[in-house]
C-alpha cells in the first residue's frame, strides 16, 4: 500500500512529491499485475510441458531398451 501525508498549508502542494508519488503507485500496481499473470498464466504451461517432456523421455527410454 502507498500512503502520503503532506502537511503543507491548502492550496500549497510539492508538484514533485506528488510525481513521484504517482510514479511509485504506477510500479507498484504493475510488479503485482506482473507477477499475478506469470503465476496464474505461464507457470502452469510450463509446468505442464515439463510433465509432458519428462513422460516423452520416459517412453522413449523403455522403447529403445525394448528393441534392445
């Protein structure tokens, strides 16, 4: 969570606190964004390919030592 507290008199407002404040909201929505689409989206289709791999490697294994 981002939080400010500026203790100036109304009216009398820091245009680079408030920049910089807009800045570091942006990023931090958009790391968390990040992260939530590669755990919900592309970990599970590694993951799946890495299982299907393996059994790939697995079946050719016991074919070549069939035919051995």
């Amino acid at each position: 969570m981002v939080e400010i507290q500026l203790d100036l008199r109304p009216g009398e407002t820091s245009q680079v606190l408030l920049v910089i404040y807009a800045i570091n909201t942006t990023l931090l929505v958009a790391v968390h964004l990040l992260a939530l689409m590669i755990g919900t989206c592309i970990l599970p289709n590694i993951e799946s390919v890495s299982a299907t791999m393996s059994s790939i490697k697995v079946c050719t294994v016991c074919i070549i030592k069939f035919f051995t």
